[in-house]
C-alpha cells in the first residue's frame, strides 16, 4: 500500500529537504523516463498504450506528452448525434428491441471511444461515476444521448458550468426526482446530493436548512418520462420566495444557488473535486498535500478542470513507482485493455459481437455502462475483486484472448510487438520478459517467470530452443505468445494497472 506524502518523505534520503510533490516530474537515473512509466501514464489516462504509442512517448519529454494527451482530449468536438438522438416516445411506438438496439450501440461507441481516443471518454466514464444517473430509470434513449453528451462535452472543461448544466438534463431531473421540485413542495433529493456528492461532499459545509433552501431555488424544471421530450422550465412551478441558504437569503434562482456554492463554499468544493479524481486516477487514499495544491489550482483557475488534471498528471508524485501497477483494475479495464495492448482495430479485427461480449462479461462483474449500482457509483480498487469474482475475470479474460486468436491480422500485430519488444531475439529468456513488461508493466517472481516461459514454449520440442533454429518468424509464434497471455490473466499481477 502506497505510503503517505510524509511517511514518503521520511522514507526517501534521496529527497532534497524541501519535497514538492507536484513539481514538473523531470527523469532522473533513479526514476528514469522509461516504457513502464509511460506505459503507467496511459494506462490511468485511458485503457493502455500499443507498443507504437509507448516508443513515440519516449521520444518525448513527460510534461510535453501529458500536454499532448490532454490538449488533444480537450480540443475535441462534442459527440457527433446519432441518428436517434432526438427520438422521443411515439417515435419508438412500442419497439422494445429497437431502444434495446440503440442502447448496446451507445455502450459500444463509448467503449470503442475509450480503446482509440482514451483519454476524453474515460475521463467522461469517471464523470458518469460522479454525476451519476442510471438509465433503467426512464428507459429515454434521447435523455441517454444527452446524459452521454454533457459527460463528453465537459468532461475536461469548467466544472462549475458542468454541474449547473447536468442538473437540467432530463436524466437528472427524473432520476434525482428534480421533476418533482415545485413551488409549496420542495422535493430535496437532488439538492441533497447536488451538495454531498456532486460538489462539496458528505457532511461537509452544510445543513438540513441549506438543502432545504438549496431545493427552493432548484424548483422549476421539470422532465417526462412519458414522452422522453427535452427538459424545459416551468416558471409557476418556481418558488419565487426568499430562501436562505449558507446563512445568506436572497430570492435565489437555480443559477445564483449555484454560484452560492462555488462563492460561499469554495473551500469544499476546491478539496472535494481533486480528492475524488485523485482516488479515481491515482490511489484510493488520497495524500493530503497533493490534493492542497491542485485544490489551489482548480480554485484560481476559476473551476476550469485542465490546469489542475494537467498540475496532477505531470508531476513527481504522479509518476512514483509506488503508484505504477498500483491499482485494482475495473472489469472493463481488466477486459477492454485486453484489446488495447494487441493493437487490435475497429472495424477490421475488433467486431461489435467482442464489444458486446466485453460489455456483458462488465456487467456481469457488475459494471454496466449507464447503470452504477445508486447515486453514490461503484465502489473502487479491492471492492472490484473477491473469490467469485476473480474466476469469472480468468474465464472471460481467457474468452476474450481465444477470440484474438481467431483474427490472423492480429497475429501479425502480436509477432511485429514481440520483434520490436526483443529486437528480433529468438531467446525465450528474453523474450517472455519483455512482452510481461508490455502486458503487466512490471516483472514476475523468478517461479512465475519460470512458468510462464513454460507456457510459452509449450508444444515446441525443445531442442529446437536449444539449436536455436526457433524464433519469432514461426507460424506458431502468435498462438505462443496468446498462450503466455492465457497465463499471465491468471496471476494477480494482471489484475493491478
């Protein structure tokens, strides 16, 4: 378990006296800028990185690389609208199948986002976690479109324009029971959560009056799930009394209650937000002097998401090797990065039967795109794994591996990757170590390596090992190296990103 910022400190007599944990992270012969580090730079900000990715992130500097990741996610276009994006009710009619269809299409456009732009769509996946709405609630397919667009649109913007736009989405309203808010009957869900888990956190700088307050100025929009039609504002169903909210009173609109939250309250929200991202993206216990300085950075930045994500995944502490391989992966990235690291493409060898199967084999693991367990999302890192759950993450990872080993184009992806990885070696010895690297992002105990050249080998005679007439050039490479894969989902090793 990763140490704290001081036990870090103390532990370290190669650290000047003075630490500055979120200074630019500059490679040294200690901590040197290597594969596995950029490697471990990738596999937080999205699903992995293919070979290719991880030796044109070593011609870079670390800071040049993570502007180049995030800029690049930021300066993407919203979601381009599918087909049915606006579809209300009557045009479904009474087609069961038809929004079933929609939905798996959506769950495989996010998930195919994550496998080849990373960094915006998992960012918006830890978006879905915070700002949670579950799409079994309504069954509205145009509100799903609009729930998946405002988690893409802002998902590395200004985080105060993000919170006051999901709280109108016609998801949030009917989820959060905001369609029930009207003047004489405040409904107090939505304010409730609006302050403990989307901004300030639990217990953290408020009162039951607050959020009696709070849902007063909230009351107004409203969403039908009848018709699935866009969200809209009632203005006789807003109570236009004086409300209270923080100790201050003022006939606060929905607008003005949220900027009370960002004035009044900017302390919490400045320390709640980084804590949460840093848990999502670097450990689950969150060292207190890191979250300090990027809740500066997010306040003086006036909410903006960029500076402050930039502050955190540029920096020494980031790229610690006691964080690198330190996290329980979620099903879908035990699953989907699978995929990822075999340089495997859509639509030429990735089909939307594996997306679909990747996407069952989550939920089955209880990670279901558009459905977080309640309002308070998954639970992370050890609750992910069990003694059920484990063996089902080794049958559906071992599914996933043979699936590969049917496309013959990704055989030749596997060989290229071991051949570059090796520089044309034709030693076992060197050559499992060097794809466990790629695949694990750390080295095995000599008894599993051991095993693991084992499975490698298997079903070559020896002797040719010995004479050195094998090598990578085989027909049976690929399906050696899919074997050694077979193993290696099997040891916890796999199970930590």
């Amino acid at each position: 378990m990763p140490a704290s910022h001081t036990d870090f400190a103390k532990s370290n007599s190669t650290l000047p006296p003075v630490f500055d944990p979120l200074a630019p992270y500059v490679p040294s012969a200690s901590k040197p800028w290597n594969a596995r580090r950029v490697a471990h730079l990738y596999r937080r900000l999205g699903l992995g990185a293919t070979h290719t990715q991880i030796q044109q992130g070593l011609q870079m500097s670390p800071s040049a690389l993570v502007d180049q990741l995030l800029d690049n996610a930021a300066s993407l276009a919203p979601p381009t609208p599918t087909n049915w994006a606006n579809w209300n009710a009557n045009q479904y009619g009474n087609d069961l199948p038809l929004v079933i269809s929609h939905q798996r299409e959506l769950k495989r456009r996010w998930l195919l986002d994550m496998l080849n732009e990373g960094v915006r769509s998992k960012m918006a996946f830890f978006w879905h976690d915070h700002f949670v709405v579950q799409l079994s609630g309504h069954m509205c397919n145009a509100w799903l479109w609009d729930y998946y667009n405002l988690l893409h649109k802002h998902a590395l913007g200004n985080f105060k324009n993000f919170a006051l736009d999901i709280g109108k989405s016609p998801g949030m309203l009917h989820y959060l029971n905001g369609n029930l808010n009207v003047a004489g009957q405040p409904n107090e869900n939505y304010a409730r959560e609006l302050m403990e888990l989307f901004t300030m956190g639990e217990s953290n700088g408020y009162t039951q009056a607050d959020i009696v307050g709070m849902a007063r100025a909230l009351t107004g929009w409203t969403s039908d799930d009848d018709d699935c039609d866009p969200s809209w504002f009632n203005a006789s169903k807003h109570d236009n009394g004086q409300k209270t909210i923080f100790g201050q009173t003022s006939n606060y609109s929905f607008e003005a209650a949220h900027d009370l939250i960002f004035t009044v309250r900017s302390e919490q929200v400045s320390h709640y937000i980084p804590e949460k991202i840093y848990k999502w993206y670097v450990y689950q216990h969150a060292d207190s002097v890191v979250v300090d300085g990027l809740a500066n950075t997010f306040k003086s930045a006036n909410w903006e998401l960029l500076p402050m994500l930039k502050r955190l995944f540029k920096s020494e502490h980031f790229f610690e090797e006691q964080f690198i391989c330190a996290k329980i992966k979620s099903p879908l990235e035990a699953f989907a990065s699978l995929l990822k690291m075999v340089g495997a493409t859509y639509p030429a060898q990735i089909t939307d039967h594996w997306l679909n199967e990747v996407n069952y084999y989550a939920y089955i693991l209880h990670q279901e795109l558009f459905e977080p367990p309640n309002v308070a999302g998954w639970k992370e890192h050890r609750n992910w794994i069990n003694e059920s759950t484990l063996s089902l993450r080794w049958k559906y990872a071992a599914a996933i591996v043979n699936s590969i080993g049917q496309n013959y184009d990704i055989h030749s992806n596997l060989r290229a990757m071991a051949l570059d990885l090796t520089n044309g070696s034709n030693d076992p010895g060197v050559i499992v170590p060097a794809l466990i690297d790629f695949f694990l992002g750390q080295s095995l105990q000599p008894i599993h390596l051991q095993a693991a050249i084992g499975y490698f080998k298997a079903g070559i005679p020896e002797n040719y090992f010995l004479d050195g007439s094998w090598n990578l050039y085989w027909d049976e490479a690929p399906e050696q190296i899919l074997n050694l894969l077979l193993y290696l989902t099997k040891l916890p090793e796999y199970q930590l990103t």
